[in-house]
C-alpha cells in the first residue's frame, strides 16, 4: 500500500551477511504488512533503486528525516572506444543520483562520497572481469 523505507541497523559494523540477513527480514516484514513504526525510524542515508523495472536515470527524493538518499540505476552496456586500439567494446555503466540535505551535508563532502563510490566500484569493476550480458545485472519487468 506505498512506499515504505524500513532501516537496516549497525550496517558500519556488521558485516555483508548480517546487511543481508537484515535486509531479507525487513522485505519480508514489509511484503507481509508487519513492519512497526520502529522498524522505519532512525534511517540517515537511503540507498533506492529502480534499475530492476529498466530505470536508467531518477532523482530520489529524501525521506525525512535522512540527510540524503543515493539512486541506482540500470546498469547498461554502451559500446565505447577500445582503449589503445580500433573499435569499439562494451562497458558497464552504473548511473548513480545523489541528493542531499545542503542543511545537513555540504555540497563538497557529498561530491567526495560520490567520487569514492564511483573509485571503490570502479576498482571492484576491473577485478570483476568483463562484462557479458548475463552478468550485466540488467533486469526487466
């Protein structure tokens, strides 16, 4: 019935799993119609998608009372020159909108935080492999 934003707790110090454990139940919760208030209350960074329905570019709005928001888009496979050589190969690019609370976040500080994103997944892409159209994360209704 709407948009619901349930927090997942400690994530600084608990690890992947327990994030994910986390997470589950609270989808689980929400599908059910069992989340409580508290289970929404206390949430400062929101982390929402819209890549699974195709989205490639949105601008997420805050949720009060969070200090900001980051969007993620689908991830696409645009033909780019081939570095050092003709043609052309296909690259992931992962689109990513961040909006913040100027009341609460400067705009520098933001920018670094998107810039050391992009650098950590940009580093993670290159130990990855190459990219191949089942593994490009691309999901359609």
């Amino acid at each position: 019935g709407g948009l619901v934003v349930p927090v997942v707790r400690d994530v600084a110090a608990a690890s992947l799993a327990e994030v994910a454990r986390q997470t589950r139940t609270l989808i689980d919760r929400a599908r059910a119609g069992r989340l409580s208030a508290a289970d929404m209350q206390g949430g400062v960074f929101t982390l929402t998608t819209l890549g699974s329905y195709g989205v490639e570019f949105f601008t997420p709005v805050i949720n009060y009372p969070a200090a900001a928001i980051l969007g993620v888009g689908a991830i696409r496979l645009p033909p780019v020159p081939a570095a050092g050589r003709d043609g052309f190969t296909l690259q992931r690019q992962l689109p990513l909108s961040l909006t913040f609370d100027h009341r609460i976040v400067d705009g520098a500080p933001a920018a670094r935080f998107l810039g050391d994103l992009v650098t950590t997944i940009a580093a993670h892409e290159s130990t990855a492999g190459a990219p191949s159209r089942s593994d490009s994360g691309e999901r359609r209704p």
